[in-house]
C-alpha cells in the first residue's frame, strides 16, 4: 500500500518519470518493513501549481501515504530522501518542494482489508 503522489508544475519525459519513480521506491526502503517494490507512485507533471496565487512554473508537493506508524527519526530520513530525490533528478530547488504524510492505521488491498489495531 504505500502510496506517494508527486504534482509537478513541470512536464516530464518518459525516463526522467521513471527514474523519479525508481527513486520514491529506494526512499521508501528506508522504512522497516516496507518495500519499493510495493510502491504505489502517481507522477502528475504539467500541472497548474499556484502559491499565494502566483503561478509556479517549477513547484513539486508530495503526498506520501503507507501503513503503520514510524519514530520520528525514520519518518526523518523518508522525507529528506524524498526531497533529495526531487532536488537531484529534476533540479527543483528544496524551497520549492513541498510535502504531506499520512501514516495510516487501516488500508484496503489484494482482495483484503488490515488494521493495525484489529483482526479478524
């Protein structure tokens, strides 16, 4: 389940998306427990991005999204490996970059339904 969302002012090529997506992955498995490989990643490019209402021709918000709940110190890491992937690949400043994380206690998937605090 997890799930990261990236809207980018800026339009991407095919590979550039796909290295960027690689990157997510390789973030996340700085979380225990969970895998690049399992990696939901929605890439939006080309979006109309405004701030204060002006217009932001090179802006990135993220929205990140997994299952359970992390130490501050992880959650750390996560996030700075995030924003460094998008400062590296596409050159956004890390002023320009913006983030939301939701930890999630009950997620919906194969076929099945988890939460962290109940069971069948």
């Amino acid at each position: 389940m997890p799930y990261i969302k990236i809207s980018l002012a800026q339009k991407l090529e095919t590979g550039p998306r796909a290295e960027l997506a690689r990157a997510l992955g390789e973030a996340l498995d700085l979380i225990p427990g969970k895998n690049g490989s399992m990696l939901i990643a929605d890439i939006e490019d080309g979006k109309n991005i405004y701030m204060g209402g002006i217009p932001q021709d090179d802006f990135v918000f993220i929205d990140a999204r997994y299952f359970s709940r992390f130490e501050y110190h992880i959650k750390k890491a996560f996030v700075k490996a995030l924003f460094d992937a998008v400062h590296r690949l596409l050159g956004t400043p890390y002023e320009k970059i913006s983030l939301n994380l939701t930890e999630c206690t009950s997620w919906g998937g194969f076929g099945d339904f988890k939460d962290e605090y109940y069971c069948d």
